[in-house]
C-alpha cells in the first residue's frame, strides 16, 4: 500500500515532531504492522511477503534495542532487552512453524507495551531542570522518512 503525497507529509511531520518517547510508540506502530502482514502472508502462504515484513520487523528490534541505554538504564533497560530477545525469538519460531497466531499473540504483547509507552508521552510535563524519565531509552536522534515509504514503515536512514 502506498501512500498519497498528504499522506506522507503526514508521517513525516508527525515523526519529525515526535518527542523521544513519541519516536518509540512510532517504531511500536511499525513493529506490530510488520508482525501483523507477516501473519496475514503466513495465512496466504506468502513466503515471499513473510519473509519482507519479519525482516523489517526485525530492523525495528534492532533500532529499539539501539536506543536502550544499558549504562544508566538499570531494571527497565534489562527488562526492555529481554522483551526485545523474547520478541525475536518468538517471531522466528512462528515463521519457522508458519505459525499466523503466534506472531498475533506478539502483536498482542507489542501493542500492550505500545501501550505503556503513550502513557509515558501523554504524562504532565517535568518542571524546569528535570528530565523526564524514559525507562532506560536514549532517543534523541531524529529519523527521516523517505518520500517512496510505506506507510506502516519508518526509515532508519538518520538526520542530522
């Protein structure tokens, strides 16, 4: 599916706008998109679309799991690379079982931490002098999208 040019304008001013926390819940959209095309092309027996949006699926993992600040992150940083980990094997075991449910129920899991993360980005804002804590996330970079992109997809190519 491609999107129209108001479309992706769109996008990429909802991106270019986004606060740290708003660029995960875009990376979470785009997680649990890939995961959900990926068990449709399962169900169709689409080996060749499976194989496109898990390998996109697993670029977002690795993008989250780049912003995961180990150093200073403590428990949720932990907590976030094991849920990372478990998602990638997951998804790995349903496209080795061509399993379409399983990679639903870790669309499920994607979309309840999405979850958590909206609420982060929609609390009252810190006073003056404090930083918002982002559970161990460093995302300060901003990311571009380009004009040809899908619309479920978010491109890593970085600005500067």
């Amino acid at each position: 599916m491609n999107l129209s040019e108001t479309g992706i304008s769109y996008r990429k001013s909802a991106i270019e706008g986004a606060s740290p926390i708003g660029l995960i819940i875009v990376l979470f959209d785009t997680l649990a998109g890939d995961i959900r095309r990926g068990a449709a092309a399962i169900r169709k027996n689409d080996i060749e679309t499976r194989c496109k949006e898990l390998n996109h699926a697993e670029l977002v993992l690795g993008r989250l799991e780049s912003w995961i600040d180990q150093k200073n992150g403590g428990e949720s940083a932990e907590t976030l690379s094991r849920f990372y980990s478990y998602l990638r094997a997951r998804m790995m075991e349903a496209a080795i079982t061509k399993s379409a449910s399983l990679l639903e129920a870790q669309m499920e899991m994607v979309l309840h931490v999405r979850a958590a993360w909206q609420l982060l980005d929609t609390a009252p804002p810190q006073p003056i002098g404090e930083q918002a804590e982002t559970s161990g996330i460093q995302a300060s970079a901003s990311y571009a999208l380009p004009v040809d992109t899908d619309p479920d997809r978010v491109s890593f190519s970085q600005t500067a």
